[in-house]
C-alpha cells in the first residue's frame, strides 16, 4: 500500500504539468497579453519535466534520493499547480489588469531574451554586494567582540550602538550620498551598515552568553586573553555570530534594492526601476524572481557553511 502511494505521488508532478500544458492550449487567449514569439511557458513546463524524470531515472540507483524524491513530490506539484494557475489568471481571463500583471510567457521570454544584459546587471550587483557585505561582517564582527568580552569597551560604545544600530539604512542615504565622494562608496557604506548592527548585535551576544566558566577554567590553565578570545569566545559565540550574519544578509539585500534605485546605472535594482519607470511589469517580475533565487541560494550556501563548522549543532536550524 505505501509502495503504490509513493508511485502516485511521484506520478502527480508530471499530471500537474501535462494539465499545465493542456490549460495552455486548451483554453483561449483573453487577447490582451502582448504575443511572445515562442510558447516560453511550455517550454519551462518540459524542461521541469526532464529534470523531474532525470531525477525519478536517477532515484532508481540510490534510495536516498528517491526518499528525498517522494518527500518534495508534493511541493513540486504545488508549485507546477501555481505557475498553471498563474497563467490562466493573466493570460486567459481579464480578472487582472493586463499592464501590471503579465503572462508568464512575457516575464520567461523576457529572462531567456535578456539573459546576457541581466547577467551583467547581476554581475554588477553582487560585486556591490559581496564588498559591502565584506566590510559590514568584519568591522560587526570586531564590533561585536569588543563589546561582548571587554567591559571597558562596551561602557562607551554600547550606548552609541543602539542608538545608531536601529535607524533604517535608507534614512542614511541622503547624508551618504553628500558625505562620500562617490555614489558606489556610499553605496558600499550603505549595505556595510546594514550588515554592520546584526552581527554586532548577535556576536556581542552570543560572548556575553558565553559560560563564565569557561573563561575561568581557561585563565586557572595558565591561557592568555588572546586565547581566551580565540578559544573560548568566538567558538562559543559561532552559533549567534551565525544568526547575525543570516539578518545581515537579508538587511543587505532590502539595502541593495533601495541604493541601486537611487543614483545607480547598473543593478538588478536599477533595472527593476527602470522597467518600472517605462510601464514594462515584465521586467519589474523578471528582476525581482532574480532576486529572490540569488537571496535563496545565497542563504542556502551560509546554511550549509555554518553546519559544517558548527557540526554539532547540525540540524537545529534548517533552510
């Protein structure tokens, strides 16, 4: 009985997308959608289809991706319901308005057509990224271990972290803009902050929650401060500097989209804007699906950074 369960859900994916595609074909145009030369949205269909089978052909071989398999079945005919939903929505009736709510024929063929220019814009996204980012995590990260092992530091800075640390990132931009030189600095200094207060936050934290004990165990052993630091406190804070760089993250995308939106001239922020500003909503989805999968993979990456450092606290926390 469980084996002919596990068949039928295995089997429901590929239903969901071949009545996807008879909803294509099946059911009539409202007209108004603009025509895209070829049918993207059927083309997407197939290919999820030859990566579902491939997966089932290779699920043959090894039990742990069958198991695997048979649990994301669900999911996936959801998500193959939703696209096919979608589509009726915005291509076959007028129950949305057509300016603002594309076919998914318009937004893919758009992603396939563009592809070389939004890579580019991505391109350019990321390096803005990755180098704010950079700086925010390692000046929160010092931030954050002076003020949770070093009382004397923590007395004159606490208080100018949370004062600071709260106000939102875009309030700063107009002060930014006038006090660096360039707009790609105070683009940096933008996403940097963004990054900055999380990890402070959660490192200082996670010293200060440390185990005094520990400590003192250390110090009867003859350690120095250094090792202390470097032995006891971060070991003992990975899990919150973890959690701080897990909100930074989330911050330094929101921060990336309302910098690149404001004085840049590149960016899948500037190019959902721009699309905006020329009524083409396609666009606006395109760029915003791509965002959406580079936060996603990115987060995914950290997850599995921190449970291979933090080993013994795999499983805890899942993404």
């Amino acid at each position: 009985m469980k084996k002919i369960k596990n068949i039928i859900k295995l089997l429901v994916p590929i239903l969901m997308i071949a009545l996807s595609i008879a909803t294509y074909y099946g059911l009539a145009d409202n007209g108004k959608q603009k025509k895209t030369e070829y049918p993207y949205f059927v083309y997407l269909m197939v290919l999820m289809a030859g990566v579902y089978l491939l997966f089932i052909g290779i699920s043959c071989f090894s039990k742990k991706i069958r198991k695997k398999l048979i649990y994301k079945a669900p999911f996936f005919s959801g998500m193959c319901f939703l696209l096919m939903m979608i589509n009726i929505l915005t291509a076959k009736t007028t129950l949305l308005p057509t300016l603002y709510f594309p076919s998914l024929d318009r937004i893919i063929g758009l992603l396939y057509e563009q592809r070389i220019f939004l890579l580019k814009n991505l391109f350019d996204s990321l390096k803005l990224l990755a180098t704010g980012f950079l700086w925010g995590a390692a000046i929160g990260f010092l931030t954050g271990l002076a003020l949770g092992y070093n009382k004397k530091v923590a007395y004159w800075l606490n208080p100018v972290t949370k004062v600071i640390g709260p106000i939102p990132t875009t309030a700063w931009i107009p002060l930014a803009l006038s006090v660096f030189s360039t707009t790609h600095i105070a683009n940096v200094f933008l996403i940097a902050f963004a990054v900055w207060f999380p990890v402070t936050l959660m490192t200082s934290s996670g010293i200060q929650s440390t185990n005094q004990v520990h400590f003192e165990v250390a110090g009867t052993l003859g350690a120095s401060t250094l090792y202390k630091v470097l032995h006891v406190a971060i070991p003992g804070a990975m899990p919150s500097i973890f959690l701080g760089i897990f909100y930074g993250t989330v911050s330094s995308f929101t921060t990336l989209m309302a910098v690149e939106m404001n004085g840049n001239s590149s960016g899948i922020g500037w190019y959902i804007n721009w699309q905006k500003q020329v009524m083409m909503y396609d666009g606006v989805y395109a760029g915003l699906i791509i965002i959406a999968v580079l936060c996603s993979v990115i987060l995914t990456i950290l997850f599995h950074i921190r449970d291979r450092v933090l080993v013994w606290q795999k499983g805890v926390i899942k993404w």
